[in-house]
C-alpha cells in the first residue's frame, strides 16, 4: 500500500486547523503521513496539536514541528524535507479532502506511478458557498496551474531535491510544479493522471487570491523562466487572467 504524505502548514488557525484535523482524521485509506508544520503559532495551536497526537488512529503517522519559519513557502520547503512517502499532498490549515474516501478512490488500486495525480476542487468563498472548478487539461500549464494546488499530488521521488522558489512570493506553487513538469517531460511523456474525482475543498481568500498584481507578474517571469514562452503569449495569459478574475 502506498504510502500519502499530507503537508499541513498552519499559524495562528485554530480553527481552520481543527477542520482540516476532522477531514484527515476520516479518511479510510489506512497508510497516511500527516506533516504538520506550525509557525510558532500565539493562539491555543500547539496545544491542539499536542492533543492531536494522542487522539488520532494509529493509522496516522503525525509529524510536528513548530518554529518560526519565513512564510507558507519555506513552511511548505520544511514539510518536503520531512516527507518520507510515495505522494504527497499540500492540505493547509482551513483546507479539507472533499470527502472520506477521496485517497481510497485514487490510491487502493492504482497502478501505475505518474509524476502527479490531480483532479477537481470546490473554492469555498467568504460566505462558505462551494464552486465547483474541474481540473483542465495539463497544458494549462503554459497559462496557469491546472487545478488547485490543494488537489494536486506529487510524486516524491521526483521532488525530494526540489524546493518551492521563494522568491516568487505568491506564485510559488506554479512555479514548483511548472518546474517539475518540465524536468520530467510529463507532457510528452504523458507521466500525469488526471481523475475525475472532486478532491478538495479550498478557502478562496488566501495568500494569492488577496495579491493578484503580483500573482499575474510572477507568472508571467515563470512562463518565462520555466517554459521559455514569447512575451506575445505570455501578455495574452496576463490579461486573460485580469479579465477571469474581474467576472469571479
């Protein structure tokens, strides 16, 4: 049985910690890493950490480090250096897994190995509303993440020496995967599966929903930098993504 390693990064969020906890904790696959990484959280978060540990099944394997860290990136870099398993998948605080079976649906009978799995996702808004947005294609790439980060799992062979950029202060997640895409020729290859399964569901107010200037200006450098694209396509993929985010 596979082994899922699920990267949790939380600081002062108590509350969304507790909901991510409750969303874990159900799953029925039974071969499970739970990495949770704390800021050195002021509120009451290590102590429901440290009440986590004695509560969960013993088919979850918690590991717990809480320190001062420099934002969700370097947070998420010390989550890859503590991950031992086969898939690994970034679920932060506020975050949760669409359903209890959703790592049995994919993993109990998997056959093959791609270089990442992803599907689709709800955006929880501010009012607690679900949209749900499918996973598109992989060469969406070339324009933007394919579907949410929170549904996405990478293959951690391929990313034990890769780190998120921090210079690319909101954008990093398109970065590290743009850049895994890359070095494994995934598309090609076709070294990716996709699955029509409801993954996750996310909080659509977080740290790149609230800077989109600089999201749009960070992909246009990676789209660059990763995939070498000409500035005609990439203007195209700037503006497409003011003109999307003006409707939602």
């Amino acid at each position: 049985m596979l082994i899922i390693d699920i990267v949790t990064i939380t600081y002062n969020n108590h509350e969304g910690l507790v909901k991510t906890t409750e969303s874990i904790v159900k799953q029925k696959y039974k071969n499970i890493n739970w990495i949770i990484i704390d800021g050195a959280s002021k509120d009451n978060t290590v102590e429901y950490i440290n009440s986590i540990t004695r509560s969960v099944e013993s088919n979850i394997n918690i590991t717990i480090t809480s320190e001062k860290d420099n934002g969700i990136y370097d947070a998420m870099n010390k989550g890859i250096e503590c991950s031992k398993g086969d898939y690994i998948i970034f679920l932060n605080a506020g975050d949760e897994f669409n359903s209890d079976n959703v790592l049995s649906s994919i993993f109990d009978n998997l056959s093959i190995s791609p270089a990442l799995i992803y599907g689709n996702y709800y955006r929880e808004t501010n009012n607690g509303s679900l949209s749900l947005v499918k996973a598109k294609p992989i060469l969406y790439i070339y324009h933007s993440l394919p579907t949410s980060h929170q549904a996405i799992f990478y293959k951690r062979s391929l990313i034990d020496k890769q780190r998120y950029n921090l210079t690319y202060n909101v954008s990093s997640d398109y970065h590290f995967t743009s850049k895994l895409i890359k070095k494994t020729n995934c598309i090609k290859n076709k070294n990716y599966l996709i699955v029509d399964k409801t993954i996750s569901i996310f909080e659509y107010n977080g740290l790149s929903r609230n800077n989109l200037p600089l999201l749009y200006k960070d992909a246009f450098n990676i789209q660059k930098e990763i995939f070498n694209l000409n500035i005609i396509f990439r203007l195209l993929s700037y503006f497409l993504k003011y003109l999307r985010n003006k409707v939602l």
